[in-house]
C-alpha cells in the first residue's frame, strides 16, 4: 500500500514524533534526569500504558532516523551535495496467545514515513550510500506500509510458518556486525547482498517458513512475489502466471570455533522473472533508473547497444559469515568480529556477475562506552561482461562509530569513499561524509 502525503504533512509528522518525547514524565521515585537518561524509549512507559499493552499482546514501537550526509568530491556532482533526508518506523506487533486468542500466532505490521531524497543522485553509485532515503520510495515525501505480516510458531519454535508483504532483509542474508540499518552501515552494499534484490524485492507478497531442526541449524525458505513494488499493492502481480515467482532458500550453520560464536550461511534464489540486464543497471530496481535520469550521459555510452532482449530463469548462489574474534566474559553482547558476503548470478541475465564484501565490526571497545558499535568494510561490484565495455566495476569503503548518546538516543559519525562510482571511469572518486542520529521513542 503507497500513500502520497504533501510534504508539509511529512514534516509535521517527524516534528510531531519528535516532539513527542517532550511530555514523558519519569517513574514515580525517580528524578527526571535518571529516568529519562536511561530509559530505553524516550516516551518512556506511557505512565505504564506501555507494559501494560505489552501483557496483554500488543506492542507499539515508533523510531525516527535522520540523515545529514554530504558528497565532498568526484561522484556525479559535488553542487549543493550536502543533504538532509529522514525516516520513521512505526512498527505494531500483536502476539494472539497474550491476547487471548489463539497460542504461537504473531501479527506484524510496519509502515515507513520518508522525507527527502538524500544525496543518492550526486553520488551516481550502483547501490545507494543511504537506502533509507529512497527505500519506501523515490518521492520528496512519501508513506509506506512495507510490511504485513503474520507468522505462527509451532513444535516450541522447531518450525515457524511465515506469510503476507514482507521484507527479505529480516530473515535472509542477516549479520551480526553488517545489517542493521539504525546502528550499523548506512552503504547498501555492506547492509546486505546487493545481487539478492532483484530476486526478492524490498517489499512484497509471499509465504515461506523458518525449520530448526537442531540449535546449530537453521532453514528458511520463502516463495515470492519477483515484482514486488513499494508503490502498489502488489496483488496485480503476485503469483500471477509463471513469471512472476521468486523462490529463495537460505541454511544457517551456528559454529563455535575456540568457543566464540559464529554464522555461515548459504543460500541459493530462482526467479521465473525475464529480466532486461540493461534495466536497472544498478541492481536495486529503485535505484536504477535514477542512474539513467541524474547521469543522461550513460544513455550516449550505452546507446549503441540497445535494446536488450529478456533473459528468463535468474539463478543466484551467495554466501555469509559472521564470526566473533573476541568477547568480554562479563558481556558476550561486547567484542570485535569479521563478516563477508559473496554472491554469484548469471552475467547473460543480470548485470551484475558477482559481488563480495568483508570488514570488521563491533561493540563496546572503547572502555567506558559498552553501547558504542563500530564497523569498517569494503565492497567490490563485478559487472556481466556482457554489458558494454565502459561498464566494469564498482568498489567501496566505509568507516562509521555509533555513539549512544541515552538507550534511545544514537549518534554516528559515517565516512564513505566509492571508486568507479556507477561502474564507470566517467567520475572521479567520490567522498561521501555523513552523521545520523536515529530515536527510540
């Protein structure tokens, strides 16, 4: 569901989140600075409202990011780089068995206001240096209903059956130290496999389940929607005839090597989709055709080859680790880590060949600041070579350290470096610098 909102309501709706927190009043005994420092949501429990909706099954969480982030030099253009851009999450949670209902079953619900676009276009990279301002949609201002969903845990959790409008990113290809988006990297490419979205749209319909056979083993398999768009509804495409059908499965492996905790995943996708390779270049369909729009000069390289025919039957393989390289005894929560993704698609169907990103990340290194994360990674984009010479290869770096400021409060400090921005030698390396500050209310 895409409802189109004026962007003074926009604003008036971030004001008013933010705002918000203002009236809180603290616990009964406490003073106002103890409480409100270190409450875990800025609201605070609603004089109690809040544990009492969550004992009886209903849980309301609202989140607000905001972004300043700016091209310092080469990419697109470095004019008027500098900008603001934002994001809410609203997300409600109903667990049936609390409300009386029915045991195992669970409703999620989760909608995304956006203001501003980000600075995405002065870039001209493949993947986006901060999905978040043109994940629910490439408008000024826009609201989102991304996820509806309903899962229903069975056999105490040995088996969870998962339907409805869904988000890929949180089940598959998950991370310790590169996935999420509030407190982690802002560059899609070091979020998540950035070959997986267009077998797994954003947000769309489909069924799947989550199998867990053993506590080292995990698998999760879904069916889905390949036209997924966060723009409609959905239902005009799902499952309709046998183009339209994403197949994707993942098998998670908990190791222990030295008694620290790791993941290895593998996972494999299909989609029946007939994929024009040319269109979106950027693997993310959101994106892509902005390339073309904010960068016409690609439309001159690439018009000798056009049009491209659709290639039907997109296979993906990709992998995932996630490994801890040292942990506090006290808190095993606190430590340093390695992670990487690899992935592989057919170059005659896709225009990326294979993609890999590896780094370091972490919790709690600097003494005194448990809560603190931070994380270094690099990416590397192999383009098909099938596309046209001038397309080859895109590569990048970046450096972020996430200050908790209050449990509900994070300020990060981000630094971003993309070489061969949009695949290209057309731009000269770009540098991305960029401070977010996300809110628990």
């Amino acid at each position: 569901m895409y409802v189109r909102v004026s962007v003074i309501m926009c604003l008036i709706l971030a004001g008013a989140l933010s705002a918000s927190g203002q009236t809180s009043q603290p616990a009964e005994g406490a003073s106002a600075a103890t409480d409100w420092w270190h409450a875990q949501k800025m609201t605070g429990d609603w004089g109690g409202a809040r544990t009492e909706l969550e004992k009886i099954g209903i849980s309301l969480n609202l989140d607000v990011t905001q972004i300043l982030q700016g091209n310092a030099h080469g990419g697109a253009s470095t004019k008027n780089g500098l900008r603001y851009s934002g994001s809410g999450d609203l997300t409600l949670m109903l667990d049936t068995g609390k409300m009386g209902l029915w045991p195992g079953g669970q409703f999620l619900l989760n909608a995304e206001p956006k203001w501003g676009n980000g600075i995405n276009k002065k870039v001209g990279s493949l993947v986006p240096v901060n999905l978040d301002a043109i994940k629910p949609g490439t408008d000024e201002c826009s609201f989102t209903l991304s996820e509806i969903i309903y899962q229903h845990v069975l056999f105490d959790g040995k088996l969870i059956l998962i339907g409805g409008k869904l988000d890929g990113s949180r089940a598959f290809d998950t991370n310790m130290f590169a996935n999420n988006e509030k407190t982690q990297f802002m560059n899609t490419a070091l979020r998540n496999n950035v070959m997986i979205p267009p077998f797994l749209p954003y947000t769309d319909w489909g069924a799947g389940f989550i199998l867990n056979p053993t506590e080292w083993l995990s698998i999760i398999t879904a069916v889905a929607d390949s036209e997924g768009d966060n723009h409609t509804t959905g239902f005009d495409t799902t499952f309709h005839g046998p183009t339209h059908t994403t197949l994707i499965h993942e098998m998670v492996f908990k190791v222990k090597p030295f008694g620290l905790p790791g993941n290895q995943r593998i996972g494999f996708a299909w989609s029946s989709k007939e994929t024009k390779k040319l269109n979106p270049i950027s693997p993310f369909k959101e994106t892509g055709p902005l390339l073309l729009k904010y960068a016409p000069e690609m439309l001159e390289l690439l018009g000798p080859y056009l049009p491209y025919e659709n290639e039907p039957d997109n296979v993906l393989l990709y992998y995932n680790f996630d490994q801890y390289l040292y942990q506090e005894k006290e808190d095993p929560t606190q430590g340093i880590g390695l992670f990487g993704r690899f992935g592989w698609a057919r170059e005659n169907v896709n225009p990326v060949n294979y993609f890999y990103s590896i780094g370091v990340g972490g919790k709690g290194i600097i003494s005194g600041r448990d809560n603190d994360t931070f994380g270094v990674g690099y990416y590397f984009i192999d383009l098909s070579n099938d596309l046209p010479p001038v397309f080859h290869s895109e590569q990048g770096v970046e450096l972020f350290y996430n200050v908790e400021i209050t449990p509900w409060l994070h300020v990060t400090p981000d630094l971003q470096v993309i070489v061969n921005p949009g695949g290209t030698d057309a731009n000269d390396v770009s540098l991305v610098y960029g401070l977010r500050m996300q809110m628990n209310l």
